[in-house]
C-alpha cells in the first residue's frame, strides 16, 4: 500500500540534508513537478545531470519503497494540488478596485448557478420538517460548513426553534447516537464527502432520524438524507481568493429561513417583533428597517 504523506513538502524540507547527486535530484523535481510526475527515471536522471543511481537513492531518501512508489505519490500530488503550483502565476497584478470586482464577479456567478438549482417543493419539505422538530441539530465540518451551521443555529432561535450545533467529528458521533425519531438533523458540506461527518451521519440515520442536507448534488452525503438542498461549487485558479461556495450555502439557507418563517408566520411574525422591540429598547432606538441583530 502506498504511503499517504505529501511527498512535495517532504522534498522541501528534506532536500537540504542530502547529498549533492540527491539535491540536484531534488531541484529538477521541484523546478517542474508536472514534468517529473510523467518522467522516466532516465529522463529524471539526465534533467538532474546524475546517475539512475542517484534518483533511486533519492526516492528511498523520501521513504518511498523505490521510484515507482515515488512517482506515484508525486503524480498524485500534482493532480490534486495543481492550482496551488501554478498559484503565483495565475496570481493578479491587479489594484484593489479590481480585484474587488473579481470577488464581488466570482460571487454573483455562484448565486446565480444556484438560484437555477433551488426547487421549491424541497424547501417547503425541509421546512415544514424543521417546524415539527422536537429538536434541530446542525453538524457542519471546516472552513465554510462550520459558520454555516453556526449561521442556520443563529438563525433559527429568532424563530422560536430549539437548535443546537456541533462541529467536533466526537461530539456530533455522542450526539448521533442520542438523537429521536422527531429530531431533525440539518447537514451543511460543501462537497459532501467528508468521513467523519458521513459516518456521523451515518450514526443518526441507523436511530431513524430526518436529514436535511446543503451539500454538492452526487455526493456521498446526498445520498443518504431525506431531504436534499442541492449546491454548486464554483472555484477558480485564483488560489489566494476566500472560497464562494460558502455563499451557495448561504443562499440557500435564507431560503429555508424563509420557507419555515412563512410556514408559522403569526408565531414568526411575533417572535421578530419581540426582538425588534428588544433590541431598539437595548439601542435607544433605531431606524425600523435596521437588521435583527448587529
């Protein structure tokens, strides 16, 4: 079985303690990764200016088994972090006023593929299952997942919903194993393919729970709720530019919001107006379209 380390940052940092054969080894590879994935030993060899001999070393030097094992986890490396490589190329030269016209452009691109993907009798389904809830629970995992799990939690309270979220993989297991038939987990991925939130989930459906899922159309994670909220994606090469998809996560929630809000809406239309009261009263007033919050 071949080993799972990332073999570029190991030939970074161990570069620099090899011999001089190896080091040149090293530069070559490091110089084009692309060329060195799909290049024979020989070809390796030739470009580094040593011997077959030195790139055999050099590969074991990584802890790989030989040149093979080494080429493999190098081709592997470059097929997922292509984009990371080339970052510095694909990088702007761009002003801030451009550049913010390249994020605020990224953003109006991934909302309106997902506006396309919104189905309504879907949302109507996950809305009237998060009214009936005796308890809502929101697993998200990561960068963008995790706010928006927070996000839906803050969210619904303002409802009246009972509402809890969860983001550590041990946690959401305990929680899982403790759910009820009338509970409602509300699962947010980006991909949908994350192992501990799938097993997780996993958990919660072997107890009979309702899912409710924000996650990539054909992912693993879509397939098994009873409800699915379909997102799109829309990366770029631009590397150094903040991830949109966060922001087809968090349409669709609005959404949502909005679908539960309509479906109790003297129970929601009193609960905003409590707030409003709250919060001007906490102010010393305020404009009457100011947000719910701050």
């Amino acid at each position: 079985m071949a080993h799972t380390f990332d073999i570029v940052s190991r030939i970074t940092e161990r570069s620099s303690t090899l011999r001089l054969a190896e080091q040149k080894v090293a530069e070559a590879i490091l110089g084009d990764l692309s060329s060195a994935a799909s290049a024979s030993i020989g070809e390796l060899a030739s470009k580094a200016g040593v011997s077959v001999a030195s790139v055999t070393r050099f590969a074991k030097a990584m802890g790989c088994r030989d040149v093979r094992e080494f080429k493999f986890l190098l081709a592997q490396a470059v097929a997922v972090g292509q984009r990371f490589f080339d970052g510095a190329k694909a990088a702007p030269s761009a002003q801030p006023p451009e550049l913010a016209d390249l994020v605020y452009n990224d953003i109006h691109a991934v909302l309106e593929l997902n506006r396309a993907m919104l189905n309504p009798d879907m949302l109507m389904e996950a809305a009237g299952l998060l009214r009936d809830a005796r308890m809502i629970y929101c697993f998200g995992m990561g960068g963008g997942s995790t706010m928006m799990s927070d996000e839906a939690r803050y969210r619904l309270v303002r409802l009246g919903r009972p509402v809890a979220t969860y983001h550590d993989a041990m946690l959401q297991k305990m929680v899982a194993a403790t759910l009820e038939k009338n509970d409602v987990l509300l699962v947010f991925s980006a991909t949908g393919n994350v192992p501990e939130l799938l097993a997780n989930c996993e958990v919660a459906r072997e107890y009979g729970v309702k899912m409710i899922a924000i996650t990539a159309l054909g992912s693993p994670l879509a397939k098994m709720v009873d409800v699915l909220l379909p997102i799109k994606t829309l990366e770029t090469d631009l590397i150094f530019k903040p991830s949109s998809s966060r922001y087809a996560m968090m349409v669709t929630l609005d959404m949502l919001v909005l679908e539960l809000a309509l479906l109790q809406k003297e129970s929601s239309q009193e609960r905003l107006r409590r707030l409003k009261y709250v919060l001007d009263t906490h102010r010393g007033g305020g404009d009457r379209h100011q947000p719910l919050g701050d």
